[in-house]
C-alpha cells in the first residue's frame, strides 16, 4: 500500500511481557502468523494476515513493564514538525521523534485528555500492507472522558475535519477529503475510574461471535457485545494480558447509518 495521507491510522502494535502468549492468543482469534523476531529493534515482530503485514508486537523495554496496550500510528510526512504541532496545542511528546533504521521514524505522544497514540513518518515500512480483510485493521476510536481537549486538540494536529453524531451518543467523526479515518467516544461512567482514556483499536473478522469465542476460550474477557450496527456486528475484549481491542465482522450490517452534523 502508499503512504498513508497524514493523520490517516497507518499501524498498530503492543508491547506484551509475554510476547509468545500473545503470538498464541492473536494467532488463534485472529489467524495471525509471525515473522522472526527483528534483534536489531528489541525483537520487534511482526504479525500478517495471509501474508501482509497488520500489526507487531514486542517485549517491554527494561524497565517499562506497564499494562500491555495496543498503539495506534498516526501518519505524518514530517514527524518533527507534528511534535512541534502536539506541544503546540496542548499535547505531551512521550517519545522524541527516532529513526528506526531505514523503516522510518516515529514519535509517542499523548493528547490533553491524556491518550497515547503514536506518529509514524515512513520510509521503507509504509505501515499496514491490508486493511478491512479478516486478521487486518480496519477501524479505531479514541475514548476519552474529556472530549472537548480531544476534539480541539486532534484538527489543530492533523489535517482533519469534524463531523458530530446526532444522537444521545456523544460520538464524533474526524474526517480527511470527508473520508472517516478515526471516531472519538466519550467515555461515561460506566467506564471504571481506573481505566485511562486510550485509543480503541478494532481488527476485522469473517465472524464477530467466533471469534468472542475463540477469546474468551483462551483467556479473554469480553468487555462489551456482540452487538449489531449499521457499521458491522463487533465486540470489545481484553486479551489475557490486558490489552483492549475490538473485533468486527463488516460484513454483517444492520440499522440505519446514523445523523451526522458538520463541526465548525
């Protein structure tokens, strides 16, 4: 696939202090297979769907053994001037912007709200070589019990529009050449205290109750769903490491799309 139009989801991996469980857990959800652990970068491994590269997972750097989570990449041609950009408007750059190799370069960075999510500039790794195909991504939101800090900060950041759910839902819809690339949820209180704003990552399946079965057979826990949408049938889980992230099956639909309203 090309490089990704800036702001657009272009990769997504995790660290796991038990990296051959996840390899195990994933493989058997999402069909996923994986490549050899690349030394060089901290036995980064990379993870496909019927032979492109989706995602990767990797062992926590010493010392940074924290809840396993999933990171969403944002595209960036210029991942120096979208650092300057984060800390401009408010953001905080967890990670300076590094080359990795000749792959490309990224920067980790959390908005005012306080979700992480990562930037990456590329060069010989585009990002995601699939997208919407069953094991690959297909969708994210950022969830966030501040959604004014959000709604501000992501536009002032990336190249986006803004378009709000007419309904009880707050929900709302950042857009690039009125394409949809990423939602923003508000988080209610049905969200425990402890769990930090983060950026929900969904992952496409041929068949959403299969695999909550699969998940929660091999010590998942799901979090919410199956449900129907206009958009898919999905459900969110927790893998056995903690790590949230969804599954959808695009293929099976039902409702009507919701109302959207342009954002000034």
């Amino acid at each position: 696939m090309a490089v990704e139009p800036e702001g657009t989801p272009c990769w997504a991996d995790a660290m796991f202090s038990d990296v051959e469980g996840a390899k195990s857990f994933y493989g058997d959800v999402l069909g996923w297979t994986f490549g050899e652990e690349s030394t060089e970068f901290g036995n980064y491994t990379q993870a496909y769907a019927n032979g492109k590269a989706v995602a990767a997972v990797v062992p926590p750097m010493p010392g940074a053994e924290e809840q396993s989570a999933w990171c969403l990449y944002l595209s960036s041609p210029d991942v120096m001037a979208t650092a300057a950009r984060i800390r401009d408007n408010g953001g905080e750059v967890l990670m300076e912007p590094m080359q990795v190799g000749d792959f490309g370069s990224m920067l980790l960075a959390r908005d005012p709200s306080g979700v992480v999510f990562g930037v990456w500039q590329a060069d010989k790794h585009e990002g995601f070589e699939a997208k919407a195909v069953p094991g690959a991504y297909c969708w994210a939101e950022v969830f966030t019990r501040e959604s004014e800090k959000s709604d501000a900060f992501f536009p002032a950041v990336f190249p986006y529009t803004a378009q709000q759910m007419e309904d009880e839902m707050d929900f709302r819809l950042f857009n690039i050449d009125k394409q949809p690339v990423l939602g923003r949820m508000q988080m209610t209180e049905e969200f425990p205290p402890e769990v930090p704003p983060y950026i929900n990552v969904y992952f496409t399946v041929e068949d959403c109750d299969a695999a909550v079965t699969k998940a929660t057979e091999r010590g998942g826990v799901l979090r919410f769903g199956p449900m129907d949408s206009p958009f898919g049938r999905f459900a969110a889980l927790s893998d056995p490491q903690g790590a949230t992230f969804s599954v959808l099956d695009i293929t099976t639909t039902k409702g009507e799309m919701p109302k959207l309203t342009d954002v000034p």
